[in-house]
C-alpha cells in the first residue's frame, strides 16, 4: 500500500511450538499479531471503466476495505470490502501488483511509481513490518503437521511454505517482496488446505437443504395460487453460520396493477431485520416470453445427411489435476500452456471462428431490409448471436491452432464459403474470411487468456468486419469479455461482460450500443446472460431498443411490429454427452465422403491427435499433442537460426483505416483449391 502504514499491534499470543523432532531445534518467540494496514494503492476501475485510480485500503484482521479517501473510512463509506482469508492471491513482483479473485468478484491493486521512489513511505514501514512475516510462525507448523488426507497439490504447497520459512529465517532482511508472500502464505494457504474438509462439509449440507427446499417451493408454487409459505434455516458449523435469505412472493392477478411487487425478507433465527421492494414490468416480462415462446428456431435446413452425433462421449475430466496446472500459472496466460487432452473438446479456435456464422441468415435479413436503423438491428442480433454457443461449453476447451494451420467451411445450405489460417503463434492470431452473396465476413483474433486463482478471464481483441453489398455498407465491432467463474468446482459458470460498439464505417448515419450485463451476486438465474442494446442517431437519439439473453432469444419492441428478433436452434439430443456442441458445431469437424481430396494437408479435420481425441482415443491424443507441439517448436528453431519469420499462405498483412495491423484474405485460397488443386501443390508439415 501507500507506505504500508501500520498502527501498533495490539494482540500478543503465546507461541505454539511444534510437536515433531524438529521442531526441538527451534527457539521460542513470541508471535506478535500484525497491527492495521493502511495507505493507498492504485486499483483497476471496475467495469466498464478502463485504467487505474487511486483508492485508500485498509486491511485489518483479514478484511480488506477500500474508499476514496481515509475519511470516507472513518465515516464508514465505503466502496467495497473483501475477505482476504477467502480469496485467491497472486504478486506481479516487476509490476508490483497484487490480484485478488474471491471467486465472483476481482480486485487488481498496485503501487504507483511515485511510491516505489520515495523511501520515506516503504523505507520507514516495511521493516517494522517484517518483525511479523519475515517467516511463517510456529503456529502454521503445529497445523501442518501431521498432514492428514492432504492432495498432492496441498503436499506441495506445504512444502513451499517449509522451504520459504527456512530461507526467511536464514535470511532475515529478503525486503518486501519476501514479507508479501509469507503473508499472503499466511492468510491463503492455511485456511485453504486445513479449513477446506470442514467447510466443504458445511457448504455441502447447505446445498442439500437449499435443494431440497427449492423442490418443496416449486411444489407449493404450483399448488397454491395466493401465498407460498417458506422456512427459514440457520446453518451453524465450523464457526460459520449461514442465514438464508427467504423471500415470500404475493402473486396479483395479470393487469390488476401495472407492476408485480415481489417482497423480500431477510430473516435471521426469527428476526426481522429488513425488507426491499422489487418493481418487475410485468407487460415488458409478458411481451418478451410470449414473443420468444411463439417464435420458431432459426431456420434450419431439412436432413442433409450430416451427422447428428460425435463417434464417442466426451472424456470425463474431473480427475485431472487441473488444481495443481492452475497453480503454477496464476496470472499467466494460459494460451502458452500446454494442458491434458482430457481438457480440450475436439475443434479448435478457428472453427470457434466459424462458429459465429452459425446464424448468417441474419446477414441475409439485414442485406435485404432497406431502413438503416432496421439494418443495424439485425447487426446487432447477429453480434449477439455469436455467442450463444457458449452457454452449454464452460467444461472444456478448444485445441490451440498450429502456425500454418487452416480450416475451411463450405455451405451450400446458409450460402457461404469459409476459410481460415494461424498466421502467427506468439502471440496467437487466428484470422478468417467469408464470402456470401448477402455479405462479407472476415476478423483476426487475438486471445489473452487470464487466471486470477478462481476465475478465468478471456479477452479478445481484433476487431470484426461485415459488408452488405446491396447498401455499401462496412460494419465494425469489438468483443467482449469472456468469465469463466469457480473454475475449480463443478458448478462453474460463464457469462460475458462488456459494451460491444457497432459503427458503419461508410455512414455515420447510426451507431449501435450494446451491452453484456454482469450478473450480480445475489441476481436471480433468471436475469443472468442478460443484454441490451441500442440504435443511435447521429444525434445520440435512441431509435430502436432491443434486448433479452444471450443464450435465450433477442426481442425488439420498437419495430412496427414488435417482435423476437433472433432466438438460438434447440440443442440435439444428449447434447451435453458431446461436449455441449449444437448441431452446426457437430458438423464443423466432420470429414464427409469425397472431401478429403479437395482439402490441404494442413486442414484442421486432418489433424491426427485432435481426431483421436473425437474418436474416444484420449491417452493416443495426449502422446500425439505432445509430438506435434515438439515438431512445431523444432519448425520455430530452424526458421530463427535463418533469420526468417513464418509466411501465412492465404492471408497478408494490412492496416485498417483506424491504423490498426490486421489480417486480410489475399484470395488465392479458393483458387489453388479449384486449380491446380492442393495435392499438386507445395505444402507444409504440420504433424
């Protein structure tokens, strides 16, 4: 912090030595309980906001809180507050900078440069401060041994702390940087590997009883048409006591008032203690679902004969030692590591590219509609669109492509041909390109993929592009974040934040505003994956309002006629036995008759170990993943010593109007396919 500044302890304890042989060795001191922390850090803004401010914390008996200003504190305004105990920590020790995940929400926190060159701030605290953490105490040593039922991944840390204590007794002025992690030691590890069997425990028979009283609910609200009676339960273990938040809904007859009232209830052992109002409008609720239960799945094409099913069930994951991988790469980019095959689902990224061309007709739509306001509705719906997929897809991830590495997709059914390449691997750029009579699609993405300890952040960046022909027009827009929460557990969900801004580069007679509303903590499942977007004058004027769920349906109320603008195809049957893919996904690696001689060697269908692994054969794909990533690397190796740089085959490089370096088709793919054809070309070899 700001200096660290620290008041005087103010609890003294006696010192726990430990009970082993080697403990003997070791002489008593007194343990002496680190007093307030406090100063200010710099902090990431929160969402949508970008860049850093500067806050004032205050840590103290674990909690952490933070203000604008000192005073604020004292007047208890405070901005957020964090249990420290409970979070996931990592240090950035060049940027000095700590993250914080606490599972549903981050903190990013730093030092500015005008405190790490004063020394009147960390000169004059830190030492004082090392008194309390230069080492782990003798008390985490009586609870780490002996170390029963410990993981693997928990024996490894414990031996991280024995060898961090010994270097911090052996060397007693390490500095800040050692102070921090045997603090952060101290707070984390502790509580996680000793306190985790009993609070597991805890949070199981809470889950339990919850279960059990959301059926009972169900059941009551079905039956009784006025009032459902709840329960309330306090659960008490382990020192932790869980108040359940019980609500009691009245349900008024549809039209009787404009608004549904819902009141909520916060009971404790029989204690009132508050109650909130919530205002539903209930004719939005009412036009939105009776709109989107009468609208039919996007089209679909009758039975083309392709496949419905993969040829195996996806692997069961869950005991791969994802814990341990995680581990060792908190704050990293995962994109540079390598993971078990049993993590992966068998298509890569340039077909989750392709993905997003599930629902064309909605290009189709919006090159045939002559209002430009209308236009940019139906652009907006197709951006959301693009997304959908991944509701059903937070289990496994997709093969990293190979540099050289292309894809193509041709369907004569939707009317539109599909070609993609890996044009760089560090850092790894995936660009594509497609062409239709209706549009053109093309964008080069670049993925970041970060893990805070809980939580694993994707952020894309790379614009899209779309053209219609029939108008002129050159739409532009950016993605969003992708979230993947409780990455370690099995109730692990995804969701998407941010604002996505659509501009027609070729007119600025409309812009388009869309957002990706994070969920909150104690939202309703209802109101997760919700989005809203906007059509804007020149003016800023709003023209058309649309909005819904990403994953459900988009409705739009102020057309002629309102109605469900865009509403994702049923998933197939036992959709979750194969990776969670829809029926568009399930085709994208299928390798139908007469196709094969028409592709490239390095096409992605003819990837052997991601083959394998649709096939079922997980142990052949990890072996062959490995083999392949060795020859890549090797490939790397010998274009360095020759002073050269891979040259992608079907894409160049360019700028955009906005100077930005992008990824554009030369369009020489669709050619060589026709004549000569590639088998009569040179290739490289990738596996």
């Amino acid at each position: 912090m700001s200096g660290l500044e620290k008041t005087p302890p103010t609890l003294n304890k006696p010192t726990h030595s430990r009970s082993s042989s080697t403990a003997s060795s070791r002489h008593s001191r007194d343990l002496t309980i680190p007093g307030i922390c406090e100063g200010y850090l710099l902090k990431r803004r929160k969402w949508p906001l970008k860049g850093w401010h500067k806050r004032y914390f205050v840590l103290e008996t674990g909690m952490l809180r933070y203000s604008k200003t000192q005073q604020d504190i004292t007047r208890g305004k405070l901005h957020g507050s964090l249990d420290v105990g409970l979070a996931v920590m990592s240090i950035n020790k060049k940027s000095n900078r700590i993250d914080l995940d606490a599972g549903d929400i981050l903190y990013h926190m730093k030092l500015s440069s005008s405190h790490l060159n004063s020394s009147s701030h960390l000169g004059a605290s830190v030492p004082s401060l090392q008194d309390y953490v230069t080492v782990v105490p003798d008390y985490v040593y009586s609870q780490l041994s002996p170390p029963t039922n410990a993981s693997p991944e928990g024996k490894k840390i414990q031996q991280d702390i024995c060898s961090v204590s010994q270097r911090g007794q052996s060397q007693n002025t390490r500095g800040l940087t050692h102070c921090v992690r045997s603090l952060l030691l101290m707070l984390n590890v502790n509580f996680f590997i000793f306190l985790s069997p009993s609070v597991h425990t805890s949070l199981k028979s809470v889950h339990d009883a919850l279960a059990q009283e959301r059926q009972r609910l169900q059941d009551t609200y079905h039956q009784s048409t006025t009032l459902a009676e709840v329960r309330v339960y306090a659960f008490m273990e382990t020192g932790l006591v869980y108040n359940i938040c019980v609500f009691i809904c009245v349900r008024v007859p549809m039209g009787a008032f404009p608004h549904q009232l819902c009141l909520l209830g916060w009971l404790s052992h029989g204690v009132y203690c508050s109650s909130l109002f919530l205002s539903l409008d209930s004719s939005a609720t009412r036009e939105y679902r009776a709109s989107i239960s009468k609208t039919p799945n996007s089209v679909v094409p009758k039975n083309t004969g392709r496949r419905t099913t993969l040829a195996a069930h996806c692997p069961d994951n869950a005991q791969v030692g994802l814990m341990q991988i995680l581990y060792n790469n908190i704050g990293k980019d995962l994109s540079r590591v390598s993971m078990p095959a049993a993590l992966n689902e068998p298509i890569n990224l340039m077909q989750r590219l392709c993905e997003e061309l599930e629902y064309s007709e909605l290009l189709d739509t919006a090159n045939h509609t002559q209002d430009p306001y209308q236009r940019m509705v139906y652009i907006g719906a197709f951006a959301i669109s693009g997304y959908a997929t991944a509701h059903y897809r937070n289990r496994y991830k997709p093969f990293n492509p190979l540099l050289g590495e292309t894809y193509e997709c041709l369907r004569e059914d939707k009317g539109f041909r599909y070609i993609s390449e890996q044009v760089s691997h560090h850092p790894p750029i995936s660009a594509c390109h497609a062409d239709s009579d209706s549009f053109s699609f093309w964008q080069d993405q670049r993925w970041k993929n970060k893990f805070w300890g809980k939580s694993l952040e994707i952020m894309p960046t790379g614009m899209v592009n779309v053209t219609l022909p029939r108008f002129g027009d050159h739409y532009e827009w950016n993605k969003v974040v992708t979230c993947i929460h409780n990455v370690l557990s099995q109730q692990r969900y995804l969701e998407h934040y941010g604002e996505v801004i659509i501009r027609n580069l070729n007119s600025n007679a409309c812009t388009c505003k869309i957002t990706f509303v994070k969920s909150r903590y104690w939202g309703s499942d209802t109101n997760k994956n919700e989005v809203q977007g906007t059509v804007l004058d020149q003016t800023g004027s709003v023209i058309h309002r649309f909005g819904g769920l990403w994953h459900e349906g988009i409705f739009c109320d102020t057309l002629p006629t309102p109605q469900c603008i865009w509403k994702p195809n049923s998933q197939p049957k036992d959709y979750y036995l194969y990776y969670g893919f829809s029926s568009f996904t399930l085709e994208l690696n299928e390798l139908t008759p007469g196709l094969k001689s028409l592709l490239p060697p390095t096409d992605s269908r003819l990837r052997p170990d991601q083959r394998m692994l649709e096939d079922g054969r997980v142990d052949d794909c990890d072996k062959f993943k490995e083999e392949v990533e060795d020859m890549q690397r090797e490939r790397r190796k010998q274009l360095a010593k020759k002073g050269q740089e891979h040259t992608p085959r079907f894409f160049k490089k360019a700028m955009d109007s906005s100077g930005r370096d992008v990824w554009l088709t030369n369009g020489t793919y669709w050619k060589v396919r026709e004549n000569p054809g590639f088998a009569n070309t040179n290739n490289l070899e990738l596996w």
